[in-house]
C-alpha cells in the first residue's frame, strides 16, 4: 500500500490551498492579488499556498499583469496537465478506459468488445477481465509516458448497485455478479480506485461538465444494455438508505411480464433499453443487428423498424411518466448510445409522455438528449479521483 500512501500525500488537504486550485482551475489566470480578493485568505496565506502549488506542479508563474503603479504584479495560472485520471466503464458486452488530465480533456482512450474468451459476466469472468484492464491501464501509464505519482487513480463505472467507501460491486443483475470486491486491484495497480454505479457516474458527468451543468434537479435516465437512473435532488446525488435507489430499471412495467435476470418479469429495461429494442427487431428479422444498423433501416422507414421503434418509445414513456409522478423532477436526461439518434427519440417521446392527462402537462419537465452520450459513465468515473484535488467530494443524500 506504500504506492497509494505516497499518492495520498501529493494531493491537496487544506481548505485554503483547495479553495486556490479550485478558484485557478474556473479562472485559467489570476495575481495573488485577485486570488486574495477573491477568497478572502490573506495575502502572506496565499503566497505561501501558491508557492506550494507551484513546487507540486499545479500552478506556475505566467508572466506579469500591468501594474497599478509599483511592481508589477506576477501572474499565476492553472496547469491541466499537472495531473491525471483514469475512467473504466464496464459493460456485459465492452469495455472503455480514458485517460483525462485535470480539465476532464481525454488525452488517451481504449475501447475494447467482449467475447474469445473475455467476459464480464461470472466471478471467473470479471476477474480475468480486470486483470485485463490492468494491464490495458500499464499499458497507457507507460504509452504516454506518466510518472505514476502524477496519476490520481482510477474510477469504475459499473451497471449494478455498489457500496463505494468499502469499494464492492454488490449486486449486477445483467453481469450475473454479486459481492465483487475492487480493494485488490488498487493494491494490484498501486494506485487509489474508485467505484461508482453506471447511471450515477454518468449523471456526475453531465452535472460537471455537460448539459446538467446549471440544473439542480434531474433525474438521468442510462439507456445500454440495461437501464439505470442516477436521480439527482438539490444538486445532491439520491442514494438512499441502502445505496440502491434509481434502479427503475426493474420497475415493473408489465405485469408477468418478459423474464428479467433480476428474477422478476416485466422490468422496465426488458421492454425500453437498448438491449430489449435490439433483441426483438433481431428476432423480428431472424439476424443479429447493431444499433447503428437498427436506425438506417428506421431511416428508410423499413415497416419493422418503425412499428418496433413506435413500441419501444410507448414503453420507454410509460416508465418515465412513473417516474414524473413519482419525483416530479425539473429535467430528465435521457444518455446512452440511443441518445445519439435524438432526431428519432425526443420529438415522439416528449408526444407520448406528455399525452393529456390529469397531472402533467408538456413543459412542467423538460427531456433531453446528455452530452457524452456512449462515454457520460466513463468520463463521470474520471471525475471520481479528482476529488482529491478540487471540491467535487460527490454530494449524496
Ligand atoms: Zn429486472
């Protein structure tokens, strides 16, 4: 654990000194003069912290500012490349890794498809498939050449409910796994890791840096292989008391109805993810098909495509009208792979949430399409290890 002790002790402890970094990182540029002013922390404070910034790498001086009369003064500025971040998301069928500097940029990405042999799914599954993520992640700290203390450790995106703070993946219906616990794999890479449930991680994404940025109440809706929401109230990510809350993906939206791997039938993502819309247009015309493929043909109208896709919309409004009447929430974000396709999806859905009803109406919440569509969960899990470094300690109720 030594690796991870001496990590701990690069990053930033005191409030003043994270206030800096933070106000830095909005600013790009600012005097020690500005910064005083604009955090209150006297001037000797702030030098001191600067200069300790800059000895860690963090800040540098940039120049100097045009003086009111006197010396002029030295400007600092932000250095996003001071540190790193990595970001998995794991899928039942791929995986991807990114590489972000402190801005959340990517600076390097893999994405690898399952199958000869990699799974995610079983025990025996899902530790070859870390072992081989671990290597993956060697294999990018030494491609772009990083110094192992400039990496602030690694996040995990995962499709099932998990207890962050003992860092076990308790319960993934769709990966068959319960109790996976990710303590080795942090001691395996020498390097603090982070786990976070899919949807969440995700909505922490777009609530950071996408198109949540200036909401405070949302519920995310994840559209994969299977469904999960991250519901986010007062800028505070809804866990509830058993960690578990959001899984409307198991609502049930048919009674006895399609078999689901949670045991139960007529869970809401049997009808309304991906996975589901893809499975019945596959068995519909008797080959496997991609989501890609899926909207060419819905494109050029093919009768299937577009009887299929009309039910999927009735199936995945019917659910998120559950959930307006259950959270009447401000927005809700729809993200995934399918949110690519916004032309198809938001005009007919918003149609079909909104028909007349006694409740709600067309506009009391707004539905969009999130800005990191298929990589929200990935960058989300990026963000998790910057906590280290900026105010962005995950509020969570
Ligand atoms: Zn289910």
């Amino acid at each position: 654990l030594l690796g991870i002790k001496s990590v701990d002790q690069e990053t930033i402890k005191t409030a003043n000194k994270k206030m800096i970094i933070n106000l830095l990182y909005n600013k790009r540029e600012l005097t020690k003069q500005q910064i005083a002013l604009e955090t209150g922390v006297s001037i000797p404070t702030v030098i001191n912290n600067v200069n300790e910034l800059i000895e860690e790498g963090f800040v540098e001086e940039a120049g100097v500012a045009p003086s009111s009369g006197g010396r002029k003064p030295i400007i600092v500025s932000f250095k996003p490349n001071a540190r790193y971040s990595f970001g998995v998301d794991i899928t039942l069928h791929d995986f991807r890794i990114i590489l972000t500097n402190l801005d959340s940029e990517i600076v390097d990405e893999v994405y690898r498809k399952l199958g000869d042999g990699l799974t995610a799914d079983s025990v025996k599954g899902i530790n070859k498939l870390l072992a081989n993520i671990c290597a993956e992640i060697e294999g990018m700290i030494n491609k772009n050449q990083l110094q192992r203390e400039r990496v602030l450790g690694i996040g995990f995106s995962v499709p099932g409910t998990v207890n962050e703070e003992a860092l076990v993946l308790e319960l993934a219906p769709n990966l068959s796994l319960k109790n996976i616990n990710f303590k080795e794999l942090s001691e395996k890479l020498q390097l603090p890791v982070y786990i976070e449930n899919e949807a969440n991680a995700a909505a922490f994404a777009e609530l950071r840096l996408g198109v949540a940025k200036d909401m405070r109440n949302l519920v995310y809706v994840s559209i994969t292989e299977g469904m999960g929401t991250g519901i986010v109230v007062q800028d505070y990510l809804y866990k509830g008391k058993n960690k578990r809350a959001g899984e409307f993906g198991h609502m049930t939206i048919v009674k006895d109805g399609r078999g689901c791997k949670c045991g139960r039938k007529g869970c809401w993502e049997r009808y309304a993810s991906e996975g589901a819309l893809l499975e019945a247009y596959s068995h519909e015309i008797c080959k496997d098909i991609n989501l890609e493929s899926f909207f060419q043909e819905l494109a050029k109208g093919q009768s299937t495509a577009v009887r299929l896709w009309d039910e999927y919309l009735d199936y995945l409004a019917a659910g998120l009208q559950n959930i307006i009447l259950i959270l009447d929430p401000h927005y809700i974000v729809i993200g995934g792979p399918i949110s690519g396709y916004e032309e198809f999806l938001i005009k007919p859905l918003r149609e079909k949430v909104f028909i007349e009803n006694s409740f709600f109406s067309a506009g009391d919440t707004k539905i969009f399409t999130a800005k990191f569509q298929s990589r929200a969960s990935t960058i989300g899990a990026a963000l998790l290890p910057l906590q280290k470094v900026f105010f962005i300690n995950q509020k969570v109720l």
